[in-house]
C-alpha cells in the first residue's frame, strides 16, 4: 500500500475495486485491523485506529468481501444482523441499497424466509441480490468486488492499482473517464453483457 488517503461518511456505501493484487485486500485487513500497518497509520476522526477499542471499532463497519453468504433467515433479520429490528429502517436500508422494487415482489416482505434451507418457502436471490442485500444495514459498508456492475448503487468507488488509489468517484464520474483504470475494467466486463 503507498499514501493511501480516503475519506467516507458514516453510514455510505463504498465499492473497492481493482485487478487481482492490486491492493483491495490488503486495504481491507488493515480497515478492519487484521493486522498493523508496518509503517504510517490508519486514523479514524484524527485518531489512530489501533487506540479504539477492537469491538466498538468493528462496530463502525459492514464489510462484504467478495465470497460472502447470507443466512438461511428472513431478509429483515439479514439485514439487521439480528431478530428483533425497526422494519421502517431495514426497508428504508433496502431501498438504499437499491434492493426496494424487489422487496415488493417478496411473499412475505420483511419476513420471507432466504434460501431454502430451513424453509421449503424460502425465496432463492441472484448473486448481486445478495450483495445488495449484505450492504444493506445501516453502518458504513465496504463493498469489494471484481463485479462492477454490483458497484453502481455504492456512494463512491475507490479504485485500486498497484496498491495505490488510481482513482475515486461515483461510477457515472469513473465510467465517463476514457483515460481511467474503471473505464478499461468496466469496458472488459461489459462485453459479457452485450446482447449480439
């Protein structure tokens, strides 16, 4: 990692994206204090992160990696990471997340079981549906990803080469960028998309 400097609000989306070894990893171990950076320092609100307390700093986050699974439970409790919730706010969440006009079309909203593992009712969901909804919550969520098209509905987008920040931005400031390492990854993966 070289003079990586990124600044997030609470309770945003951001995307990490970038080639294999391009950093997004590491980025994310030393985030969540896996392990100390050798030199320089991490600071949360000027404060060096490793003086916080692990567990109320881990509160902070909702990290979603790439390889990630959501509980067989209902989508509410997913959500919320929990059984008991404000279904005003979860919704409120999902539709954030860009998973709303899907929500409507559940049997049972909040309450409809995923997967089918514990119910046979339970509602099977795509990939990028999942990673909606594991962004979902109401913490600061870090997204990584090599599927852009999953990064769209994030606030920002920080784009990883080299183990440096190449570029950050939303995806329509990225993608309009010809110049760009988004534009280039974007366009290598579009042509999978592209109806012939």
């Amino acid at each position: 990692m070289r003079h990586v400097n990124l600044k997030f609000k609470v309770g945003s989306r951001l995307a990490v994206v970038g080639m294999n070894g391009s950093g997004k990893t590491t980025f994310i171990n030393l985030l969540c204090r896996l392990y100390d950076p050798i030199e320089g320092q991490i600071l949360l609100n000027g404060i060096d992160i490793r003086k916080y307390r692990y567990d109320e700093y881990m509160r902070i986050f909702a990290v979603v990696f790439q390889d990630f699974r959501l509980f067989a439970l209902p989508l509410g409790q997913n959500v919320a990471a929990g059984a008991h919730y404000g279904s005003e706010r979860v919704m409120d969440c999902l539709s954030k997340a860009d998973f709303g006009d899907r929500l409507k079309t559940l049997p049972d909203g909040l309450d409809t079981p995923l997967y089918k593992e514990l119910d046979k009712n339970g509602v099977e969901v795509s990939g990028g549906e999942a990673q909606k909804i594991a962004i979902a919550g109401d913490k600061t969520a870090v997204y990584i990803s090599h599927r852009l098209s999953s990064c769209k509905f994030c606030d920002d987008i920080a784009v990883f080469d080299h183990g440096a920040i190449v570029q950050y931005g939303t995806h329509d400031q990225l993608v309009a960028d010809e110049n760009g390492k988004y534009y280039e990854l974007w366009h290598a993966q579009a042509q999978y998309y592209v109806k012939e």
